[in-house]
C-alpha cells in the first residue's frame, strides 16, 4: 500500500482551485496532527515574528524555493507545486495569494489575469512580462506560465503591486500586507452560491460530462484545457483536447498512456483499454514520486485525443478511484448543442476561435479546425492551410508599399514563371493601421493555392502575416497552367501538402477566408516597440545571394549557407545538419567510419534500384572535387506526393568522416537564382589546413 499525506494533498487541491479556508478547515485541521512533528527548528525559530505580525495587523506569508510548504500566518499549508526561481524571481502558484491576502483572480479574455484587493489592481498575461498595477504599467523579469496545469506568477512584482513589502533570510521569503489593505483570506467568490449546471461542455472541442465541480479556469487560452475540483477540494480533474492526432484505438491510447508514464518517472498501478459502447479508452491508475495517486483515461474522436487526469485527496490505493467512477464514466466525446442541461465552457461563436501568437502576443480569430503550432508564431488550418506572423526592424525609408513590391519581387526569384501568379498589391487598414497586401497564387502540382502577404510598417518595426489557403478549384488558363507547374509554398517541405483526399475550394471561400481572418488580427503595435530591440527575420532576405559562413570544430570545415534558408537542425558539431527553404532543403550528414566505399556502395545501390523500379526516377552519376576531396554526385530526378522535384546528392570521405550533402528542389521552385544558391553552398564546403 502506498501512503501519502492525505491532509496535506487535500489542502493543496483547495488551494490550486481557490476555495475559501471554510471549505478546506477539516483540511486543515487534520493536517494539524501532522504538521506540529514536520515544523523544522528554524520555523519554530520563527514563530515570535509570526505572532508580531498577527498583533500588528499584517497578514503573513512565508515560503522557499522548492518547497511545496508554505506558511501563512504561521498556519503550515501545501501548495500543488513548489515555488521555483528563473532569471532571479521566484516564481509561484496564482493561488496563493488569494489564500495568503484574500486576493480575487479573474481569467479573462487572451490569457489575460486580473487580481484584485480592495482597490488595488494587479493585471497579468500569461506568456507577457508585462505588469499593470495601480502605479501604471511595468516590466518583470519572467514572465507567468502555466506549468503542469498550474499557473506561476513572479512573486515579488505582483506582492509589491498590492503594497506588500518582502524580505529574505536563509532561503525563506517573507511577504508581509497590511491587514487593512487586504481582502480575508482564502474568501469565496461570488459565484459560489449559485445553482450549478447538470452537466458542463466544451462545444468547440466537442466533449460533455457530469458537472465535476467548481471550474477553476481555462488552462489554455484556446479552451484545450479545462481544470475543475470540487467545492470541498476532494478531487481534481483537468481535461485536455489535442487535435490533429492519428487514428487510435484502445491499445494505442494505452500504450501512449504508458510511455508518458515512463517518462514521468511515476508507477502504474492499473491499466486497462475498457469498452465503452461503440468505442473503447485507456484508463491507467498511477502513483508519483511522492505516492499521489491518479486516474488518467485517454479517449480518441475525430482526430482528437481527449486526456482526463483525475486526483484525489484520499486515494491510497487504486481501488479508491472506483468511487467516482459514475463521474468520469460520463465523460463523453460529444457535445449536444440543443440540450438546457449542459454548460458550454466555450466562448468561441460560429465555430472560430481566438489564438495568439506566444512571441508577440498577436491575436487572431481563425475557423473551426485551426490550431497553433509548436513554435508558437504559426497556426495550421485543415487542408494544408498556414497562418504565420513575424516582426522585424524597419530598414530606413522603408514602406508598407515598397515592402510589398520587394516581397513581389522575392515571389519572382523563388517561383518558375509557370508555377506563379501574382494578382498586385493593394491598400488596406487592418488592425487600425494601414496595410499593404500581396495577393498570389502557386501551383504544388495538385492545383493552384493562394498566398495572400500582409505587411505592416508602423515606426521602427516591419509586421508581416501571411495566409497559405488550400487547394483551390480553378478553370481556364490556370488549370491547364497547373498541369505542367509543380511548386511548393512550404518553407522547406519537398512534398506538396496535398490532402489526399482530392478536395478543392473555390476562389471565393479562400477569399473570404482571408478576409475574416485579416479583419481578427490584433497586432499589440506599442507593447511590440517597448519590449524589444532590433530584430530580423531571415526568411524574409529579399537578397538570395547573401551567404553567411558556418563552421564544425569537431570535423574541421567551413560552408556557407544563404541567409535565406531557415534552419532546421543547424549544430555544425553534430552529425546531421538540415535548412529548409521555399520548395526544398538542405541535408548535411556526417558518419564516421573506416569503410566509406561500404557508405557509397550502399547510395549506389539503392539509387540504381530506384532507377529500375519502373517508378519514374531517373539517375545519373558523376565526379566531382569538393575542398581538393574527389567526390560522387547522384542527380534523381523523381516525384513527391505529386510534385516532381530534382535531388543532388554530393558524397566523399575526409579523415575517416563520410560526408553527403543532400540538395532537393522542386521543378517548380527551379528558378536561376534558387540554383546558384545551392550551387554556392557546394562549392564552398572547405576543410582547414
């Protein structure tokens, strides 16, 4: 059996959800028994300072990096995650300032928190630096993140805010705030009388359930993620929607289930794949590091995979869970829109929801289907279609006009004639600011997709936004155009983000497709100018000609590469290197080996079985010199995904090392310039002496 400070746990579940010390006081008192014998001799030390402040009229906070125990007002408490520092600030739970000071948090709109005490105001972004307070508005030194479900604030810039004053000794910080100034303690919120719903929703990410509890916030500001608990702090339940996944079954979902486990370092206690109607989940108990129990079921619908994770304050052993099982047997991937039981969680109408850019805190409103990318600046859409947005430093003299003229001209050097066709440039006003847009149109070799270029020259600062729309259904010149023109408007990808499915669109929809999503773009112009400096950003060179030099330590050479291309992998130390650019990339790899000719041997066999498969491809061979080293080079011409696309593989060895450069272009993307580039990095590949 697996034990755990229960008291302990349940406190800190009614902390993470808000709730007032009257909800958690049997919490607390039976953490009593435990908390006299875990009191350490420097906190017993502190207590005559604790009890001066209680005289004085100050509420007491006190706390460690890397601790989940925290005191307040000399009552020892615990808190879900423990206070940690970056960039020199200590960063902690949201929470623990309405149990500390009896602060009120709301969680409005674009991740944006605003705390409340009194008539002092502290408002926060998740993801921003920035810090309103009553005094006007600052910067910190971190940024709040929500980390495992949890959201972390700067502790010492938001307690300044409301007035409190801070001190340190021996690793413990103590915030102290004048009982006047604050609000009660761990005070309810005004909703919490209110009759609660039957059952609750999501209608954008399409899941319904029992009403599990109080919902303490949106754990995303895309609504992905939703965390509740209970009004007595028994239980907590976060939901998570990932979109965009693989088909799965049962087992999939399990076995997934288990490699995140693994990597959590935690225990499985139970696992399962249980049928459930016409579908079936996986369902796994687990315990952690330090004997937590929880249940996390893992459900598939349409491309989503649905992530319950459910804690509880008195589990200790995974036969505890089957109490709430009626709960979360209720959870259902759908949604019944017509149905007055449920409570949509949603705020999203018409199917679009708002997204934001986490770099630069740009908003935009985007259809049903859309989602961010990884990185944080892109936002990918059904069909192959993109959304990405960049800022850079305004070069001197620069216009929204001749921005786009230049960028017209960039089009031209990067697309065959055949594979292009550019509409013109035109003014508009988006985001309160006049707009130059560039209207084109490219051919994959599976139809013509628009790229609509939007760009922005507001002070010192150039904004850019552009739109790749899906394949659309076009007659005449075009459509015949498209039968002998292959380009790619990826940023690197050689294949032609065909769907598979043969599906077009018309003109008009992608039209106006743009159109909503230009008119949603909030672009946060002043914040942008105070927060950085001089940036660039390379993907935008207008120049394809310029190179910059890159160089390995470890193998001893130099290359250039065009400043154009973007880099994929660019650690020359290591043993593979990648760049992607419009319509192809770039594959540097690096083996070490004493049997090159077995490395060549194994490329010559494999392009001459290519040859003769009857597919298409065709190969030639010939020789070559890089850096004094003789070389052979494989030229493939083939087809991708439907795009054919040229590959130029140079290989040689060099001191035991076996190099192969791996150049691919798609024909459509085959202009001089975009060759003289890849042409320039072959050549200047040079070993040191």
């Amino acid at each position: 059996m697996i034990l755990k400070n229960k008291p302990a746990f349940l406190l800190a579940a009614a902390l993470l959800a808000g709730i007032s010390p009257a909800a958690a006081q049997s919490a607390l008192a039976a953490s009593a028994e435990v908390g006299n014998a875990a009191i350490s001799p420097a906190a017993q030390s502190a207590a005559a300072s604790i009890q001066e402040s209680a005289g004085s009229g100050l509420n007491e906070l006190r706390l460690k990096a890397g601790s989940r125990r925290i005191t307040i007002n000399g009552d020892a408490e615990v808190i879900l995650r423990a206070p940690y520092r970056v960039n020199g600030t200590t960063m902690v739970p949201l929470s623990v300032f309405a149990s500390a000071f009896g602060a009120d948090s709301r969680l409005g709109d674009g991740d944006v928190v605003k705390l409340t005490i009194g008539t002092r105001k502290v408002t926060l972004t998740i993801g921003s630096p920035v810090l309103w307070t009553n005094k006007g508005k600052s910067r910190m030194d971190a940024s709040p993140a929500m980390v495992g479900g949890v959201l972390m604030v700067p502790l010492r810039p938001v307690a300044e805010g409301f007035g409190a004053s801070i001190s340190s000794s021996n690793g413990e910080v103590v915030v102290k705030l004048s009982k006047a100034l604050s609000g009660q303690p761990g005070k309810e919120t005004a909703g919490d009388n209110q009759s609660s719903p039957a059952m609750v929703g999501n209608s954008y990410y399409g899941w319904s359930m029992d009403n599990p509890g109080d919902l303490v916030g949106q754990a995303s500001q895309d609504e992905s993620s939703a965390v509740f608990s209970d009004p007595n702090g028994n239980y907590y339940l976060q939901i998570h929607v990932a979109g965009g996944q693989p088909d799965q079954d049962g087992a999939a979902l399990l076995d997934n289930l288990a490699e995140e486990v693994k990597a959590n370092q935690e225990t499985v206690l139970h696992e399962e794949v249980v049928r459930q109607g016409d579908v079936s989940y996986a369902r796994m108990i687990t315990s952690d590091e330090d004997g937590m129990l929880a249940e996390i079921r893992s459900y598939y619908n349409d491309h989503k995979v649905y992530l319950l994770y459910f804690t509880l304050a008195d589990a200790y052993v995974y036969q505890d869970f089957n109490a709430y099982a009626g709960l979360l047997d209720s959870f259902r991937t759908s949604y019944d829109a017509g149905s007055s039981r449920i409570e949509d969680l949603s705020h999203e109408t018409d199917g679009r929801h708002t997204l934001y850019n986490e770099v630069y805190g740009i908003g935009v409103t985007l259809p049903e289907g859309w989602s961010k990318d990884d990185n944080g600046t892109d936002f990918n859409g059904p069909d192959g279609a993109r959304v990405r947005f960049s800022v850079s430093s305004n070069p001197e003299g620069q216009t929204a006009d001749s921005w786009a003229e230049q960028m017209k001209q960039r089009l031209n050097q990067l697309y065959v004639p055949a594979a292009l066709r550019v509409e013109g440039v035109s003014l508009t006003e988006a985001s309160d600011e006049k707009a130059a847009v560039l209207k084109a149109e490219v051919n994959a070799g599976d139809g013509w997709k628009p790229v609509d270029q939007v760009m922005w020259v507001v002070d010192d600062y150039r904004y850019f936004m552009e739109y790749q729309g899906p394949v659309q259904a076009v007659t005449g010149t075009a459509s015949a155009a498209s039968d002998s023109a292959n380009a790619n408007s990826n940023t690197g990808d050689t294949g032609s983000g065909n769907t598979g499915d043969g599906e077009q669109v018309s003109a008009d929809s992608a039209d106006s497709t743009f159109d909503a999503i230009l008119n949603s773009v909030d672009i946060p112009f002043s914040d942008i100018e105070d927060y950085y400096g001089k940036l660039e950003d390379r993907a935008l060179e207008s120049d394809l000609s310029k190179m910059v030099i890159k160089s390995s330590a470890a193998n001893g050479f130099t290359i250039q590469i065009p400043r154009y291309w973007t880099p994929v992998f660019d650690q020359f130390d290591q043993t593979n290197v990648q760049y992607s650019f419009p319509g192809g990339s770039f594959k540097l790899a690096m083996i070490q080996t004493d049997a090159p000719e077995q490395y060549l041997g194994n490329l010559a066999g494999s392009y001459a079985a290519a040859a003769s498969s009857g597919s298409g491809v065709t190969v030639s061979t010939d020789k070559t010199v890089v850096s004094g080293t003789p070389a052979t080079v494989f030229t493939l011409h083939t087809t991708q995904d439907g795009v054919p696309l040229t590959k130029r593989i140079v290989a040689f060895s060099h001191k035991g090392t076996f190099y192969q450069l791996t150049f691919a272009l798609n024909d459509a993307n085959a202009t001089d310039e975009q060759k003289t580039a890849m042409s320039k990095v072959e050549k200047s590949f040079k070993f040191g002496e």
